[in-house]
C-alpha cells in the first residue's frame, strides 16, 4: 500500500469511532426535517447547502417558533462562524492545489475534520501526508452525515421519543470541547460562553445563542493579550 492509500485509510480509520456521535445527529436532522412538513428533497437540499448539523437544528428551531428569516439566516451565519478559523487553519496546505480539489475539501470541513487534522501529531506529517489524511477523514465524514440524514428521513416519525437521541448532540460537542481546552485561557474562554449561554438561554428566538458566541469569540480575542500583560506585570513584580 503507497503511503497515501496508508494516509487516506488511516483517516477513514480515525473518523470510525466519531460516527456514533454522528448518526444520531444526522437521524435527528432528517427526522426533524420531515416533521416540519418538509419534503425529503427540501431537507437534503438544506443539509447539502448547509453541511452544518449545527446551523441546520437551529434553522429548524427557529423555523419552528416561526422567527423572520433575517434572524435564521444571522444565527445561521454566526453558528458557523467557526468555520472561518478552520477555513484559515487549513488555507496553508489547501490553498496551493488546484480548485477543483481545493473547493470540495474546504466544502467538507467540519468539527470533527478539524479536530482530527489539527491534532498535534498530524502537524509533524508532511503537506502530502496531512492532505491525503484530511481527504480520508473529510470524505467519510461527508458520507456519514448524509446517509445518517437519508437514514432520519426514511424513519422519521417511527424513532421512538424515549431513545432521546437529541441529547447525544451536546454530548459530542462537550467531548470535542473538552479535548481542546488545554489551558487555562481556553478554560475561561469556555466558561465565558457557556455562562453567557445559561444566563441568556429565554431570549426570544435562541439570540442567547447569539450573544454566548459573540462572548466566546470576544473573550478569545482578548483574553491572550490581557493573560500576557498580567503574566509581564507579575514578573515585574516578583523581580522588584
């Protein structure tokens, strides 16, 4: 096996144990969708022009409490702002190829594509190493979201309510969370926008959504700077 094949299948390999985390999310997505009234064409048509779990369960919530579609499309837009720092942390190694790869690999990035091509190790491959390991990981990604989708549409209303498959969603976002707070300033800024998210949970139309991001996204922009002023006034100190 050439070191690319080894490289896309060990991507493919990674990914396996996250799609338990993933079908529900999917089934979910698809279920939710028909129960709205939509047609399997108009839900498929939005998880394709969302490839976002996250941003299509909000869209439902909000087209459920029937929210003007200018606050859809903002939350829309601000729950996947996201996707800009990954746009940014891959443009280095995707921006040299070709678009006619480089769209459809930026296309497919997700969570659980970040998390497992940013980790550490991954970092020390080469270029031609990492890319064929984001390949492996994006496309059975992308294949696993869709057909848990179709899967959720095809059952729909038969999954029974007490599975609670809903409450698998915020506990595969915690465990990516956890794994990525690996210090204390990552910990505040966590904190920051979870309080932010409890404390503003009864504004109308899920905008306490909006505001722990905007928090989260603010706090992680500033907490650096103010860690390292504090950081040089305490050694300062400790020197006088």
């Amino acid at each position: 096996m050439t070191d690319h094949r080894k490289q896309f299948w060990l991507g493919v390999r990674d990914l396996l144990p996250l799609v338990s985390g993933v079908l529900p999310f999917g089934l979910i997505a698809g279920a939710t969708g028909v129960s709205l009234g939509m047609t399997p064409e108009m839900v498929m048509g939005m998880t394709v022009l969302f490839f976002a779990g996250s941003a299509q369960l909000a869209a439902y919530s909000l087209i459920q409490d029937n929210a003007p579609f200018i606050i859809i499309m903002i939350t829309a837009v601000v729950v996947n702002l996201r996707f800009a720092i990954y746009s940014a942390t891959f443009a280095p190694l995707l921006g040299p190829l070709k678009k006619r790869y480089r769209l459809p690999l930026a296309y497919m990035l997700s969570d659980q594509v970040y998390g497992l091509c940013s980790m550490p190790e991954q970092q020390q491959k080469s270029d031609s190493e990492r890319l064929w390991y984001l390949t492996g990981v994006a496309v059975s990604m992308a294949l696993s979201w869709i057909l848990s989708v179709v899967l959720g549409i095809a059952l729909g209303a038969s999954i029974p309510s007490h599975w609670s498959l809903e409450f698998t969603i915020p506990l595969a976002f915690l465990a990516m969370l956890v794994t990525t707070i690996s210090n204390r300033q990552l910990f505040m800024v966590a904190l920051i926008s979870g309080s932010c998210a409890i404390g503003f949970q009864l504004l109308p139309y899920n905008t306490g959504f909006i505001v722990a991001v905007v928090a989260g996204v603010s706090a992680g922009l500033l907490i650096p700077g103010l860690w390292q002023k504090w950081s040089d006034r305490k050694g300062g100190d400790s020197r006088g």
